[in-house]
C-alpha cells in the first residue's frame, strides 16, 4: 500500500462518518480515528516493516515537512481561461486548509488583500503537519476558491490573485 492510498483511505474514512477502521493486509496494520463532534479529528497509525516502508515510500514523493522546516511553496500557474488577468494559486498537497494559524487568530488573508512574494497564505495540514503555504507572486487577492477546513486535493485551485 503506498502512500496515496493511505492518504485516499484517510479522506474516504473521514468523510464516511464511521468513528474507526482497522485495516490489516500481509505486514501492513493502519487503523484510523475520527470523532464524530463539530472538529474533525483524524489520528492514523500505520505499521510495516521498515524495509518494506522505505521501498514504497523511495518512488512517492517526499512527505510532508515538520512544521519547522521551510514551508511548501504554493504552485502558481495561469488560469485556463487566456484572456483572465487574474494568476491561480494551487495547493501544492492534498490535506486540510485553514485560512488562520489557529482558532482564535486572524485570517492570513482576505479578498482585496495586497500580497507579495514569500507571504504566507494559509495552511494545509496533511497527516498532522501544518505547512504554511507561502505565495509565488505579488499582487492582491481577488477570491478565495475554498472554504476554511476543507478538504483540498493535490493541485487543487484555492486563491485568484491579480499580480497588477
């Protein structure tokens, strides 16, 4: 099992609403977590030999940094539409996005805010890691393509920026 199917059983789980799936095939055991209150909470235990971890884990790209670490670069790219002025930021990793560092903190940024290269934008938290996603480009935020704790998958589009 490699990682983006335990990543896609850590979703499909999540939004099951079953409180705990135990899963075990060959020399892998994961079991999976979730309370069912108002704050989703996943907790994931994955057991295999190391052996076998490092074979699956070599091809796949790299896992999510701890929180210390540099933060993932947002991939920006053009929107498909060439006559839009308008720059999308996608997500760089599936996981959860969140607009503020913490609960009673402010929004990172809001529609009409001004933002330049290096700016944190918001949060995705995958597997437990907060990565802060950091902006590509300079310019002023024109919509904001996801709703605060949401889901969002790998190149997922979450902000429109105008870079003018």
């Amino acid at each position: 099992m490699d990682l983006k199917e335990i990543q896609s059983l850590i979703k499909f789980v999540a939004n099951s609403g079953v409180a705990e799936v135990k899963l075990e095939m060959d020399d892998v055991k994961i079991t999976i977590r979730t309370t069912l209150e108002g704050n989703a909470h996943e907790t994931t235990y994955v057991q295999m030999p190391a052996q076998n971890m490092l074979q699956q884990a070599a091809p796949q790209q790299p896992l999510p940094q701890a929180p210390a670490a540099a933060p993932a670069p947002a991939a920006a790219a053009p929107v498909a539409d060439e006559s839009s002025k308008y720059i999308t930021i996608k997500s760089p990793i599936i996981g959860t996005f969140y607009r503020k560092p913490a609960p009673d903190k402010p929004m990172f940024v809001e529609v009409g805010s001004s933002i330049k290269k290096g700016d944190v934008l918001c949060v995705i938290e995958a597997m437990k890691l907060f990565n802060e996603i950091e902006s590509e480009v300079s310019g002023k935020i024109v919509k904001i393509l996801v709703d605060d704790m949401s889901p969002v998958e790998f190149d997922q589009p979450l902000f429109l920026v105008d870079p003018s």
